[in-house]
C-alpha cells in the first residue's frame, strides 16, 4: 500500500507543480481543489471490498495530498513578497 501512496504522491506532486506554473491556473483555487478532492477519496474507504479497490483510493489520496507543496506559492499570492 505505502509504495501506491508514495507513487502517487510523487506523480502528484509533479502534476500540481506544472499545473500552477500556468499563468491562467489561480494556485489557490487548486490548492482548494486538491484539499477537497483529497477529503473525497477518504469517503470512498468504507466502500472498497478488495485489495485492487484499497489500491486505487489510497492512490487518488496519494495523488491529492499533494497540495501540500503549494502552501509557500498560496501564502505569497495571498500576502504578498514584501510583507
């Protein structure tokens, strides 16, 4: 289990860092997103039956989590650099 929640966070935290790099891309509504995406896939726990289901929600959390690495660029957005 931790080598697809490691996988994915690696893969997500790549994803989240080309994402944002678009100018047209608000990092805080993606930051918003991934932290609301990352609470749904905690909700899909209880329905997974079988070690295949167990490893695709514990990827899509991995891959979510990943919004952790944009807390710096929200901060500076949101209070600016000469604070």
């Amino acid at each position: 289990m931790y080598f697809f929640l490691a996988s994915a966070s690696i893969i997500g935290k790549i994803c989240v860092g080309v994402i944002s790099d678009i100018s047209c891309v608000n990092s805080l509504t993606l930051y918003n997103i991934y932290a609301f995406l990352s609470g749904i896939t905690i909700c899909f726990m209880p329905l997974c039956y079988s070690y295949v289901l167990y490893a695709v929600v514990i990827s899509m959390y991995g891959f979510f989590t990943s919004f952790f690495s944009l807390e710096t660029i929200v901060l500076v957005e949101i209070l600016g650099k000469n604070t």
